[in-house]
C-alpha cells in the first residue's frame, strides 16, 4: 500500500516540475523574441540570417513604408480580416503565423531570401512571379482571401518591408536560416 502512494506522489511532483519548465520556457522565450527584433541582419557565407531589427529602420519617408509594411504582416487580421479596417478580405489570420516574427526569425519561414531572388518562376503557377503576385497568392490562398491592387499602398509597404529585410543578402542566394 505505501509503495502505491509513493508512486502517486512521485506522479504528482514530476508533473508539477513539467509544468514549471513549461512556463519558465514561456517566459525565456518571450524575452528572446523582444531581443531578436534589436538584432540587425550581417550575412557571412557561415551565419545563419537574422531579420534586421525594427530599430534598424530609416527615420524619414522610406521608414515610415517599412514599418507599415511590418505592421500589415505582423496584425494582418487588423486590415485585411473580416471586420479589417483597410479592407475586410481575408479569414482573419496574420501574415506572421506562417511567417514568424514578421518574417525575421530564422528557420521561421522568413523572408530573408525573398527580395535576391524575386522575380522567381514557381511550378505553381507555371509563370515567372513577382513578390506582389506572391504576397497575393498566400492572401488568397493561406489567408482565403482576396487579393489586394499590386500598385497600391499596402502592397508598396509590404514589399518595402521585405525588400528591406533582404537588403544585404546577395542576388540569387538563399542564406542558411531561410525557409523551413
């Protein structure tokens, strides 16, 4: 009989030790990704690509696209969901629940190698694609929506944003960290 109730106990404490890891790991975790967004971006064939920090952005009219262009992919939902202040087309996800971190996290499906290697042909569609016609496709696809005008507003900042992101990453290359 003891033996069974030491057992149980002994249940009890490692579950009660699991859940405080869980929860310390929470807390480490939003610390890190508050440290990433002041990292800035330095591409060496051997680093893994960081995203640029959001401190790194210019302070004149080219920066105000690039933070507008940030702010649509990180609360997409808040412009383009159903009840979206721009437009109400899409299911009410953000850009960044497929693209972590606003795009930045490496391994996170960022869009560090976006903008040195667009316009690129994808299968998909057969055809050669711009970066609008690929922020359209996952609007319309991934966030079953609608698309949005390729010359207008928030297509410029969400390509600034990306363009920005891939600046000092070399043409036609894919640094380690891009992608899945």
């Amino acid at each position: 009989m003891k033996s069974s109730n030491y057992f149980n106990w002994g249940k009890k404490f490692l579950l009660f030790a699991f859940a405080v890891l869980i929860i310390i790991n929470f807390f480490k975790q939003i610390s890190t990704s508050n440290k990433q967004h002041q990292l800035a971006f330095k591409y060496t064939d051997t680093s893994c690509w960081v995203g640029a920090g959001i401190y790194e952005i210019p302070d004149n009219i080219h920066g105000d696209s690039i933070r507008y262009g940030r702010d649509l992919i990180a609360h997409t939902a808040k412009y383009f969901g159903p009840k979206g202040s721009v437009k109400p087309i899409t299911n009410g996800m953000n850009c960044q629940n497929c693209h972590l971190d606003a795009g930045t996290k490496p391994w996170g499906n960022n869009y560090g190698a976006v903008a040195a290697n667009y316009p690129l042909f994808r299968d998909r569609s057969g055809s050669i694609e711009s970066i609008e016609k690929r922020i359209n496709d996952c609007l319309e696809r991934s966030l079953n929506g609608s698309p949005i005008d390729e010359a207008g507003l928030e297509m410029k900042a969400m390509v600034a944003y990306i363009k920005w992101l891939g600046k000092d990453v070399p043409i036609n290359t894919k640094p380690k960290g891009t992608g899945i």
